[in-house]
C-alpha cells in the first residue's frame, strides 16, 4: 500500500512520527517498541514513519479506498501500484 506524503490539496506534510519512536514512547520498553514497530515493517535499516492520513477502508477491511487530510479534510481515492501487492 502506498501512503501518501502530502495532501494533494493543501500540500500539507502527511508524514508523521517514527514508529519506533512511538511505541517507545508508549511502552517505555524498547525491546517491546522494537517488536511492536518490526510488526509494522519497521527495521533500523529502513526506518518507517507513522501516516497522518485518515485512511477509510472499504467492503475489504484490508483495503484503504480513500484518504482523508486531518487538516483539510480533502479526500482522494486510494492507489495501489502492481509492485507493492500488499
Ligand atoms: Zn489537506
């Protein structure tokens, strides 16, 4: 799934905190921050960011159909290359 960077409207960024980062915060554990962020892909070689995105998701709770900006509100639909089949 590709998460968008930026609001296609108001062009605002749409990256938020690490994920480590967060879980970190969170658990105050960094062995189970660390586990917890890996769930997500994260790795300290490729260091994976929280979205701000407002994904909305549809019949397939898999599948995020349309984006939503948490500060314009503007919603756009969701695309998926043929790469990233996830
Ligand atoms: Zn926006």
């Amino acid at each position: 799934m590709i998460t968008p960077k930026n609001c296609p409207e108001c062009k605002n960024s749409l990256e938020g905190e690490d994920i480590f980062l967060e879980f970190l915060k969170e658990y105050k554990n960094e062995a189970k921050a660390l586990q917890a962020a890996e769930y997500f892909g994260w790795s300290e070689e490729n260091p994976i960011n929280f979205s701000r995105c407002i994904g909305h998701y549809g019949y397939n709770e898999d599948f995020v159909e349309e984006w939503e900006c948490p500060d314009c509100h503007h919603k756009w639909k969701a695309e998926y290359s043929d790469v990233d089949a996830d």
